[in-house]
C-alpha cells in the first residue's frame, strides 16, 4: 500500500539498502548515483572513477529468503544485511587491477 509520498514499503527498504550500499562503496573510493525511474524499481549506478568503463548497477530484491543485492545480469551479490560483504565483492568486481 502507498504511502503518503505515493511509495510503497517495499520501494523504501530497496532505497534503503541501496543507500547503505552506496555509503559502504563511496568509503571505498566508488562513485555512486542513486536513480528512481518512474514506473521501475530504483538502482545504484556504480563507477570506478579511476577506470570509468568499469561501471555496473545494482539492484536490491527480495526473495523468499529475503533481501539481496543483486547485478544487473540477474546474479546475487550477498544478502542486502550483509552491506560489507556486498561492498566488498562489488569493489572487486569493478576495480582496475583485476587479474594483476
């Protein structure tokens, strides 16, 4: 059910969690944009400002076993509870010394 803002609960905890998530990888040294398309469920847009090609979004669903980040590619990342977890493979994922 909406709330007075027009947004539903569930829309709110993706936010949430996606906002804790940016925090977590903005400390690593990422950038991060929050977006909120109309008529879809929001994103965190993720750069390496050192390497801008390397960039993905992420996404927090939840599942009978509860709240995930999740890659664009439709691939969990780590439980949405476990912000560091996620942070970390994210920051992995898109740093520039893969495979060095």
């Amino acid at each position: 059910m909406p709330d007075t803002t027009g947004t539903t609960a569930s829309t709110q905890t993706r936010l949430a969690y996606l906002e804790k998530l940016g925090d977590e990888l903005v400390g690593r040294g990422l950038r991060v944009r929050l977006t909120v398309p109309l008529g879809t469920q929001p994103s965190l847009h993720v750069m390496n400002p050192a390497a801008s090609a390397l960039t993905e979004n992420i996404l927090a669903e939840q599942g009978a076993d509860g709240w995930w980040f999740w890659w664009s590619w439709a691939e969990r990342i780590a439980q949405a509870d476990d912000v560091p977890a996620a942070a970390e493979r994210v920051a992995q994922v898109l740093s520039a010394d893969q495979g060095q």
